[in-house]
C-alpha cells in the first residue's frame, strides 16, 4: 500500500461514526461501599465531591451523617450501609460522596472509593437479588459480572426515597 492509500483507509476508519462498540449497551456509574461494588445510572449522579467537613444534626437517625455545604447549597449526607445491610465501620482515609440529582431533595450517599464508568450489554444482568430490604420496591435491579467482580445495580433514586430515610415528625407528634 502506498502512503496515500494507508491515509486514505485510515480517513476512512477515522470518520466513521462511533456505533458498535456502544450501541445496545447501558452504562453505569461504579463504586465502592461496604467492601462491596455498586453501580448505579449516571443520569442519577451529579457529581462526585470530597466531604472536607459536615454539620451533624442533633437527634438525626443514624443513617443521616449531617450536612455538607455544596457551593452555598446545602446538602444531606446520608449513609445507606445500614439499609443495605452492610457493616457501618469507619471509612479509611478521605470521605467521598455521590451527590444525586433528585428533583426535590438536595442529597449525597457516602462512598468508599468511586471506579469509573462500566458499559455493560443488559442482557448480561442477571434477576435482581432478593434482600432483608424486601421482596417488592426493593432497590437492587440485578448484578452484573464485569471487571472481574460482582456489581450490584442499584436504584438510587428508590432508594433515597425509601420511607426508612424519610423523617417524618409529624408521626412522632401523633403518638
């Protein structure tokens, strides 16, 4: 092949679009907690951001860690270990959270380490698992071998709403 040609066959190569290696496949938002891994929908991530210091708020469940400020924004911290049933040991080294995009609350969970982006083909997800949280409006969607380890996928947007991280004074008023 000439120069010419191996520029023209690159070009050609080149000017493709970006089809096969992506198209059917999902992505999905992968981290760390509780020694374990989970992945989550990026569209239901707004960013990740180091927790240099929190207010904690009196009389919080255990599961409410405090507030953080966000750019002025204030921010829920939240630990989801103890409805995952995961240990609640403390976390070495820095603190890290995934602040959610959540159309009413402002929200971010505690993570251990964040791993990246994986794409993944859905038919590769295997049944959701069954867990403590409950057969049905449980917020695991299945798991997924990749990476050379298990990922559980989880609904975050289901399970910020959980009614076991919502407080709810006006109950406590009524006894």
């Amino acid at each position: 092949m000439s120069p010419q040609e191996v520029f023209a066959h690159r070009a050609a190569q080149l000017s493709r679009p970006i089809e096969t290696a992506t198209e059917g496949r999902e992505q999905l938002v992968v981290f760390r907690l509780g020694g374990e891994r989970y992945g989550c929908a990026p569209r239901v991530v707004q960013e990740l951001v180091e927790v240099a210091s929190r207010t904690v708020v009196p009389g919080a469940p255990e599961w409410m860690l405090g507030l953080i400020n966000l750019r002025g924004r204030v921010c829920s911290l939240v630990d989801v270990r103890p409805i995952l049933e995961l240990p609640a040991e403390p976390l070495a080294g820095r603190e890290l959270a995934l602040v959610l995009s959540h159309p009413t609350m402002a929200v971010a969970i505690l993570v251990e380490a964040l791993e990246g982006m994986l794409g993944y083909a859905p038919e590769d997800v295997h049944s959701a698992v069954t867990h403590a949280a409950g057969a049905s409006g449980h917020p695991f969607q299945g798991q997924l071998l990749a990476g050379g380890g298990l990922v559980t996928i989880l609904d975050l947007e289901q399970l910020v709403n959980e009614e076991t991280l919502t407080v709810d004074h006006s109950k406590e008023a009524g006894s």
